[in-house]
C-alpha cells in the first residue's frame, strides 16, 4: 500500500537524486578536461566528499525540521485531550518559532472555549431539569384543584333539582379552588420575575405589626378554626410593602398548615417570627426546603409547586436579609428573619 514520505525522506530522495545527477555530470567534465587520471580521481573522489556532506548537512536541517513538525502535529493531533500545553521545544527559525506561539495561543483559547461550552452545557441541563420540575409541580399542584372545580360543576350540570343550600356550596367550593389556581399561577408568575432579574423593590415606610394584623385577618376565612397570636408592639420598618406581606403570608400559612395549635407571630425590636409547635422538620430536610421546586418525602412543605419558600429566600435576600430555620421533628418550627 502506498505510503506518503515523511518531510526528510522527501527531501532526501529529491536531493540524493540532483545530487548523484550533478556528481555524474562533473565527473564526465573532470574526466574530458584532466589529463592526469590520479589528478582526475582525486578531484572526483573530492567533489563526491563534498556532495556527501553536504547532503548530510541537509539531512540533520531537514530532520530537525521533521521534528519540529511533528511537535506540532502533537498539539494538533491533541487539541479535544490536553488539558494544558505541555510541550516545550526550540525552533531554530522564526517562522516555525512563531507558528509554535500562534498554535500555543490558538490551543489555549479552544481550551478556554471547550471550559466555556462544558460549564453552557451543565447550566442548560440544570434548567432543563428545572424545567421538567416545573411542568411536574404545575401539573401535580393544578389537578387537584381543577379537579374539584370539573366535578362539582358536572353535579351543578346534571342535576338541576339539586337544593338551593347545596348549590351555593358547591359553587363556594368552584370559587375557593378557582382561587387556588389563581394563587399558584400568581406565585409562578411572581418567581419567573425573581428569576429573569425583572423584580424590583418598591421601598416605603410601614408598621410591620399593623401588617401581619392585616394578614391574620386574610387567613382568617380559609382557617376558620385556627388561632394566630401576635405579640409586639408597633414598629416602623422600611421596605417594599407587598413583598413583605407575601413573606408573612407564607410563613403564617405554612405553620397553620403543620399545626394543629396556636400560631404565633413574634415582632421583636430587631426580628420577626413565626412560631408553630407541629409536625417540625427533619435535620435531612432543614437545608432543602428553601430550594426551587424541593419536595420532601413526607411532607409537602409548600402547597404551591414547591416556590413559597423559595420565593420568601429571595424576597428577604434583596431586603439585604435571609431566612432563619429552627425546627425540631414532632416539636415544632421557628421561621424568623430581620428587617
């Protein structure tokens, strides 16, 4: 099978012929012009002394030339593998000597590339799995109310007879749950906002106390039989009034949700609290809950795609604060933070 010369045999053999040409022609010439033979024989034998080093001059240029290409052939062969450019080696002319430079550069910067390319690709993996968690919690946190809505309006429907009490109680029970996807898609719309970088603070000045009375009064109608105490005196903080409502309200209703006891919400000079003696959370769990779309094995912590303590994390992070676990399994929780 036919093989293609390496840089020096192709040098060579070009040369080695020339040259074995060049040393027959001059010989000829020696032969007609010289009368003395010895005279004759000695001139031939050092014009073919001559030929020979000088071919073997060429030869070690032309190998240290093969060599150097193939150092260069290494990076390029190389390039997807090295983590870094280790090969080090002299050129004995500029060119070459600034190939190598430009190759070392072009090496470095596809490093950079590939690092750039692999660390784009993790972070497209992370959302797309943040993705595929999302559409689960939507699709998890909506069929239950939707649900409910589908059948107790397919009763409505079918049966026209039914008492007047019972209608206006099935169709409490179609507004209450059209409430609760009305609330999960406000949460959702609320964090793909903290997500693009799109939310902003709308600072002013408001007594927290009054606004966690104004709370209480809005869990009143879906925990009816629930108490919240609320002990402090009145304060005056300065912050984006909305946010911090929707702080209270979720930290207020998830310790209604996981506990059967009195809530209390407990405004210091320096933090607020909010103090439940339920179910608790586990010392696996206490770090995670807090996380996007974070689902425990056995409790859902936030009925609302996994995002309502995430969303308090990044509400109180751009108020400059952050949000303070202590909880104890079957004793109890205290969410608290600082404003």
């Amino acid at each position: 099978m036919y093989r293609k010369p390496k840089f020096t045999e192709y040098v060579m053999a070009r040369l080695v012929t020339l040259g074995v040409f060049v040393f027959i022609l001059f010989a000829i010439l020696l032969t007609l012009v010289m009368k003395d033979p010895k005279d004759t024989l000695l001139s031939i034998s050092l014009l073919g002394l001559a030929f020979v080093l000088f071919i073997f001059a060429v030869y070690r240029g032309a190998k240290r030339m093969q060599n150097e290409l193939e150092v260069i052939s290494r990076y390029l062969k190389n390039i997807e593998k090295i983590e870094e450019v280790e090969y080090e080696t002299r050129f004995f002319t500029s060119e070459f000597e600034e190939i190598n430079a430009n190759l070392i550069r072009v090496l470095k910067n596809a490093k950079k590339r590939e690092d750039i390319k692999q660390r784009y690709n993790a972070k497209l993996k992370l959302k797309n799995r943040q993705r595929a968690d999302m559409i689960s919690a939507i699709a998890h946190e909506f069929r239950n109310p939707i649900a409910s809505i589908m059948g107790y309006s397919q009763t409505l429907v079918e049966d026209p007879d039914i008492p007047q009490a019972l209608q206006e109680k099935f169709l409490g029970k179609v507004y209450n749950n059209g409430q609760k996807i009305e609330s999960l898609l406000s949460r959702l719309i609320l964090w793909n906002k903290f997500e693009s970088g799109d939310a902003t603070l709308h600072p002013s000045r408001f007594d927290i106390v009054s606004l966690a009375h104004e709370v209480k009064t809005v869990l009143k109608d879906p925990y009816k039989d629930r108490d919240i105490e609320i002990i402090g005196e009145e304060r005056t903080v300065e912050a984006d009034r909305t946010l911090i409502e929707l702080v209270l309200k979720n930290l207020m209703e998830n310790a209604l949700k996981y506990s059967k006891e009195t809530v209390t919400v407990k405004i210091d000079a320096d933090r607020i609290s909010v103090i439940d003696r339920g179910t608790g959370i586990s010392e696996k769990d206490l770090g995670k809950v807090t996380k996007k779309f974070y689902r425990s094995g056995t409790h859902n912590w936030d009925n609302s795609m996994g995002l309502g303590l995430s969303i308090v994390k990044t509400i109180l992070r751009l108020h400059g604060s952050e949000l303070e676990i202590e909880s104890k399994l079957d004793e109890g929780s205290t969410f608290s933070f600082r404003i």
